[in-house]
C-alpha cells in the first residue's frame, strides 16, 4: 500500500554524449525527466535545447507508408544493426513511389468516374439509331434527353399539337420513360416550360460521336483497360511491399527510436560544451540507472531526496501486491495519490470484494461473474475485468455460506447436513434484522479505518493537525466512537460510565476539532492567525454541526449493504415463485435461466457502482485526495 520513494537524479556530461545519456536512461525505463528550466531558470550561460526533431518527418513518411498499404507497422526491439542512411534512402524512393502512384490513381478514378457516369446516362438511351454529334449540332431544331414520367407521358398528348413537339421513348423504369424530344428552335422555350411542369428530368449528355450504342461500347472497352491498368500497378506496389515488409518494420523501429529520443532533449540544457539533465528515479533503480550512465565517458551523476527541492513535485509510482494490483483501476479513477500520501488501493480491494461480495451472495452466479470477469480480461483487455474475477469468487463464498445457487436456497441443504446442521445456518428472509445490524457494524469498522488511514497520510503530509486535531484524524475516531459506544450503552446497557463518556469521549474531542486550526498551527510552530473571533466560532459551530450530521449519514449510508442483500433474495425468490407456477419442465428452466440472467446482468452492475461510490465519498474523502502525478519513465512507446 506504500508509494515507491524517489530519487532526482542530475546528471552532467559533454554535450556530444547527451545522445547516448538519452538511450541508456530509455533503455532502463525507469527515468523520468525534470525540465531543466525548474533547476537553471535564467542563468547566465546556460540555453535550453529547442531543435527541430530531424526524424519527425522521416517517421511520419513510414508510417504513411504503412498506412498505404493497409497495415500497422510492427515495432522491433533489435534493430540496432539498421543503417539509418539507407534506411532513408528506401523510405524516400518508396515514398515517392507511391506518391506519384496516388497522383496517377487520382486521375485514372477521376476518368472511371466520368466513364461509369456517361455509361449510366447512355445506357438509358442505347437502342436510338441516331449520330449523337449530328443531333447537337442540328441549326433549326433542339433536342433534349431526359425522363418523363408515365403520368406525364399520358398527359403530353393534348399539348403536342401547340408546341410543335415530339418525345421519342427508348427505355423505362419504374418512374417514367427515357427519351428525348424534338421541337423547333423557335417553339424550344415554350416546349421546355411545357415539359418541366409534366415534371420531365433533363439529362444533359456530353458531346459524343457515333450512336449511343457504339460509344457505349467504346467506353466500356476505355473503362476495362483503365481498370485492369490500375489493377497491375497497385499489385506489383503491393508485391514490393510484401516482400520488404519485415526490413520497412525494422526501418520503422529504428527511427522510431530515434525520434522518440529526440524529442527528450527538450528537457536538458546546454551550458558551453555540456549538457544537464535531471529526472526521478525510483530509489530500487537508482543504483543500476547509475552505474549505467557512468559507464559513459565524462558523465558525473548525482542523487538528492525530493525534500531537497521544494518547488518540485515528485511522481509517484505505486507499489501494490498482486492481489490489489487491479483495483488500482478504481484508485485512478478518483486520481493519483501524491508522492507523500497513503495508497488506498489495498483498502479498496479489501472493503470492495467484500461488500460486493455479501451484496451479490450467491454461489452459482458468483462463480458465473467470476467467469465473465476472465474473458473481459483474457479477450479484450478489459482492466473492470480483473477486478470482477475477486469479486466473483467473494460472491461464490458467501453464497455458500447463505445457501444459495442460482436462486435456489435449498440445494445446499445436504452440505449442512453433513457439516452438523438440522439445516442452513443463514435464512437471508428471515434475517432481514441480523443484516441492518451487520451493515451498520461494517459502516461503523470501515470508517473509522479510514480514519486511521487518514492520521497516517497527515503524518506522511506532516499535517499534524489535520492527523491529531481534524475530524477525521484522533480527535475524531474517539468522537465517532464514543458516540457508536454511547448509543449502544443506551440500548444495551454496557455498564459504561454516560458521564464518563460524555466528557472524556465527546466534549473534549468537540472541543479539540472546535479549535482544529489554531491547536494544529501551534504544533506545527506557525501562528495562529484568526482575524476575527465571532467570525471564527460561528463558523467552527457550523461546521461542528455538519460533522456531527456527517457521522450520522455516514453510518447510515452503509445500510445499502443489507438492504441489497434483502433485494438480491427477493428478486431470485420471484423468479423461482414464477418457475413454480409454470409446473416444472421446459418452461421452469427457461424461467430460472433468464432470471439469473437477468439478475447477474442488472444486479451486478447496481451493486458494483453502490459499492464503489461507499469507497469514494465514505472511505476516499476522509483521508484521500488524489491530486498527485503519475510516474512515466521515458520509453519507446511501441
């Protein structure tokens, strides 16, 4: 549950091995760099390194390359042998290559395009024994191609006579027929205004020489040959390309490293002919980060503790077990723990299995959901996957313990048989009492461990009057306590002292987080700064009185957990009442399968997003605040 501690290396050198600095400190991925401006600011003699990135380009010329192609390029660790020269002399001509191929293909699919219009549009009038460049060229009449549709056809007739024209069908579809019309240059307006209110569509041909027949045939032979033409030049590219996929891979890589090298000297300076270059290390890794740059001739390392740079803000870098490891998911949602502050991840894996667990408590679907979790994982990847796989198993174990399989509470009547009961030790129905009881006594441990987790970050944070005086530090795990224990006294009779209690364990802690402020700036060796008095006890007053309310709701927030215990059983008993009434059979079993179905489908879901939100506002805001910054070693991102 501890953040890893660090180290700030700086590193000095001749500036012609800055390069070799940059690898060594990728190599070991564990670097990560501190602009060198929070170190030299405006110092005299020192200039800050703002080249442009030489294989920026080269690198975006690859990896169009591969894009032409239609693959991913494929990163390859050992290509430390690839000759940079070279590889940018095939990168170029196969970048050209392709480049004049685009521009060649632009303009043959320019020409297929035009093609398969013209080839639409003629074949519409294909069966017409006329010269297309004589129509057009016609001095005392005018021709129009086009659409009429049937109604319109029908309606033509009565207009012919008056506007001296004549349509010629030659094919049809389902709206109208295509032809064209003939009418005298001087009666053309008064045909075309006839004719667009019949709603003819006009189809404006290219000039073309011959029938529509022969230029139709003419045009599929030019669009066979354009096409069959693009079809070799791009297999033989993608021929080529084939066969030197794996040498481009490894052109790929190696100026992929390069670049992403590169591209770390914006963080180091330049002062005369050396360089400066600072970053965190963990401290597990700074011996051998160290060791390694002083295999470098000319380089002086040295290590400092973050304290020593106040201005700095360390990373952090988490160090959790492999049985929390994946709950960190949920801790970066809410955000990074700062380099001086407690890792809840631990915490959440503990309280969220086991919630989720007691919530969802059924043996069958347990180990379904548990199931479900690995494949998320195994096939997609999927980080929420991890976690279900606990969370699962938790449900299963519990399940067991309530005697529940898939909704059915009696199947494992003979395991309690055989462990010494007359029958199961826990009916979830007739329990519904036992269940509030146990949800508030889980509310009740799991904040004051937070609590506790909130004393030891102040610590951490040397915030001792947030840790001793807060009310979420000392002061209040003994208010909350005494106010759990004065309650229980009242109903149960402990035999507790109520005056004794009420002094020691509630006003005195009152009056401690009352004075929160000034008490913690005393300890802490600051002065006390309240500029006014009626100012600062009405405020503290109502603040006290929203702890007080805080405490209650806190606790009370918990009975969710019962509740959806109480919710679970109530759902699968409907289904097992609707499977009875179907009398058995086929229709039982389909009934049961889509309840469980069901139930592990919107049930899980609910309980799992009521579970994280009792870890985020009643465990993370009493102790967390998650504003710190992740730790990203330089790397090639492959």
């Amino acid at each position: 549950m501890a953040v890893e501690k660090m180290r700030l290396l700086t590193v000095l050198g001749p500036y012609e091995s800055l390069d070799r600095v940059i690898e060594l400190c990728i190599d070991a991925e564990c670097f990560q760099p501190e602009n060198a401006s929070e170190f030299m600011g405006d110092s005299e003699g020192f200039s800050y390194i703002s080249e442009e990135n030489p294989y920026s380009f080269r690198l975006m010329k690859v990896k169009e390359i591969f894009e032409h192609f239609g693959q991913p390029p494929k990163f390859i660790e050992d290509c430390s042998a690839v000759d940079v020269d070279e590889a940018n002399r095939r990168i170029d001509a196969l970048y050209e290559t392709i480049k004049t191929i685009n521009d060649h293909d632009t303009l043959v699919n320019t020409r297929i395009d035009e093609i398969k219009r013209a080839i639409e549009q003629l074949s519409h009038f294909e069966h017409m024994d006329i010269n297309l460049d004589d129509v057009f060229d016609c001095d005392y009449i005018r021709v129009r191609f086009g659409r009429l549709p049937f109604d319109g056809f029908e309606k033509l007739k009565k207009y012919n006579k008056d506007i001296s024209s004549i349509f010629y069908p030659d094919s049809s579809d389902d709206v109208g027929y295509w032809g064209m019309y003939v009418t005298p240059i001087d009666k053309a307006a008064e045909a075309d205004r006839v004719y667009a209110s019949l709603f003819f569509e006009r189809l404006r041909l290219p000039s073309y020489d011959g029938s529509p027949a022969s230029t139709l045939k003419h045009l599929q032979e030019e669009l066979a040959s354009l096409e069959e033409s693009k079809k070799q030049i791009d297999e033989s590219d993608d021929i080529y390309f084939e066969d030197h996929t794996e040498l481009f891979n490894l052109y790929y890589s190696k100026i992929k490293i390069l670049c992403d090298s590169f591209e770390v000297r914006k963080y180091a300076a330049k002062y005369h002919t050396s360089f400066f270059l600072a970053g965190w290390v963990p401290k597990k890794d700074e011996k051998r980060l160290t060791d390694m740059l002083h295999s470098v001739e000319g380089v002086e390392v040295e290590a400092a503790e973050p304290n020593e740079f106040k201005k700095l803000t360390p990373p952090t870098k988490t160090k959790n077990s492999i049985l929390t490891r994946a709950y960190q998911f949920y801790t970066e949602i809410y955000g990074v723990p700062s380099y001086n502050e407690v890792d809840p991840t631990p915490l959440v894996a503990v309280v969220y299995t086991l919630l989720y667990g007691i919530m969802f408590a059924d043996l069958g679907q347990g180990i379904v959901l548990a199931i479900v979790g690995w494949l998320m994982f195994k096939l997609k990847g999927m980080r929420l996957g991890k976690i279900l796989i606990p969370c699962g198993i938790s449900a299963a174990l519990f399940g067991t313990a309530f005697g529940s399989v898939f909704g059915y509470e009696e199947l494992l009547d003979p395991m309690f048989h055989a462990l010494g009961f007359e029958e199961k030790p826990i009916h979830i129905m007739d329990s519904a009492l036992m269940f509030i009881v146990v949800s508030i006594v889980l509310g009740v441990a799991v904040i004051i461990v937070s609590m506790l987790f909130n004393v030891v970050s102040g610590i951490k944070k040397r915030d001792m009057g947030s840790a001793i005086f807060g009310h979420n530090g000392i002061a209040g795990i003994v208010l909350y306590s005494s106010l759990i224990l004065l309650l229980i006294n009242m109903f149960m009779g402990l035999g507790i002292s109520t005056k004794t209690l009420a002094i020691g364990g509630i006003l005195i802690p009152v009056i401690l987080i009352f004075l929160k402020h000034p008490l913690g700036d005393a300890v802490t060796g600051r002065k006390p700064k309240i500029e006014s008095i009626s100012d600062f006890i009405i405020e503290n007053l109502f603040e006290l009185f929203e702890v007080i309310l805080s405490y209650m709701s806190n606790t009370l927030s918990f009975l969710r957990v019962g509740a959806f215990v109480l919710i679970h059983a109530c759902m699968m008993s409907t289904f097992s009442a609707l499977a009875g009434i179907a009398g058995g059979g086929a229709a039982e079993i389909i009934i049961m399968i889509f309840g469980n179905i069901f139930v592990i489908a919107l049930e899980g879901l609910l309980v799992g997003i009521q579970v994280l939100r009792l870890n985020f506002y009643e465990i993370f805001s009493r102790f967390y605040d998650g504003d710190g910054i992740p730790f990203n070693p330089i790397k090639i991102n492959s």
